[in-house]
C-alpha cells in the first residue's frame, strides 16, 4: 500500500506497509477521518517521521495518543502548533528543562524544533477521534510502532530512548540494551509529576551527555 512518508522511512518499513493488518488499519483510518473529526490533521499522521528521517534518529520520546482537543495535535508526541496552550504534561516537560538546564520557559509548545535535531517523537497510536481519548487505540497502530522501535533497536546504535510512565516503559522489551541508552522516569502528566515521579530526573542534561559521549550533538532542548 503506498503511504506517503519520508523515503528513509519508507525503505525501512516497507515489510510493515505490505502486510494485512497495516491495510485494514490504513482503511480504518480513512474511514474515521471522512465521517468524523479526527486528529492531527492527515497530512500530519507521520509528521514524526517526516520531521526525522531514520538515519538521522538519536533520540526517542515515546507517547501514547495525540491530542484529542482543536487545534492541539501535529504529529508529534507531547507537541502542539504554534500558539496553542501548553498542555500539563507539556508544562512539566519544559519545567524539568529549565531546572535540568537552567533555560528559559519557552514560548512555543512546537517540538518540531527537537525533531529536526534527531528527536523522534513518537505516539504508539498515530491518530484520535476528537474528544474521545484512546478512540483509535487496538487498531493497528501499536503493531505498527512497535516495528518502527524494533527496527531502530536493531539497525541503529548509540540511540537514547526516554520512557515516561508505564506505557512507554512496556516498551524496553523491544529494545538492546546494550546497544542503546535507556532512561525511564514517571509521567510528565500532573497526577504523576505532583507525587514526585518526574521532577529531577535529569533525563535532558544525561541525554545530552551521552550523545556528546558518543560523538553526536547535544540536543538544544
């Protein structure tokens, strides 16, 4: 099934674009968006994708769900447009920068600056029915990233991988330790950053040193 993505990309996930399931889903998908309002935009499903080609990944972040609010979702996991109310989690992501890093609070809640860095920012569920959160969950897509962090943990070395909170832990079992730098903490969301399973965990200024360590880049967060 053709699918219009970064052609790194592409190349790299052609097996999964061939197979059964990743059709009925494509058909799911279109279904949803033309009889109801879905979200991002769908010129924005692999926004993280085609903000960051494979060859170029050096950081992982890993969502669930987009936003499901009006105007929220671009494509990227924690990330609105430009001009959009920061939400919760988001505020706590930047909070932890400016105390990791001492920067300041950032006006902008668009990460598409990070991904252009190396940052794939990526939901495990690429599209939302609006104001129904979880709505496209079990259809598909988990499947679909799954292969997509597979393929990076075997065909790319020295990646970080963040995983915040429960469901992005589950994902360590899908990537070589000793290939690549894990680092796990709580969620940024409210419920779990106010019992103190976010705050101070450093993960930005540890990303950046192990990238520096390994020759690459330090992120500017």
């Amino acid at each position: 099934m053709p699918v219009k993505i970064e052609p790194s990309w592409k190349e790299v996930l052609r097996e999964e674009f061939n197979q059964e399931y990743f059709e009925t889903l494509i058909e799911f998908v279109k279904h949803e968006y033309a009889e109801g309002i879905c979200y991002p935009p769908g010129n924005k499903i692999f926004a993280a994708f085609d903000r960051t080609p494979f060859e170029q990944v050096k950081v992982v972040i890993i969502g669930q769900d987009p936003y499901h609010g009006a105007g929220q979702a671009n494509g990227l996991c924690f990330s609105v447009a430009d001009g959009v109310n920061h939400p919760p989690s988001l505020i706590n992501i930047f909070k932890e920068i400016s105390n990791d890093l001492n920067k300041p609070y950032p006006k902008s809640g668009n990460l598409e600056r990070w991904a252009d860095q190396g940052v794939l920012l990526l939901n495990t569920v690429l599209t939302v029915q609006e104001s129904k959160a979880g709505s496209h969950q079990k259809k598909g897509w988990e499947k679909f990233t799954d292969a997509v962090i597979r393929k990076i943990s075997d065909e790319r070395k020295n990646v970080v991988f963040l995983l915040w909170g429960g469901f992005a832990k589950g994902k360590a079992k899908l990537i070589d330790h000793k290939r690549h730098f894990i680092l796990e903490t709580g969620h940024p969301s409210p419920l779990s950053a106010n019992r103190g399973y976010w705050f101070g965990n450093q993960h930005f200024s540890r990303t950046n040193r192990y990238l520096q360590e390994h020759g690459m880049e330090p992120v500017q967060w």
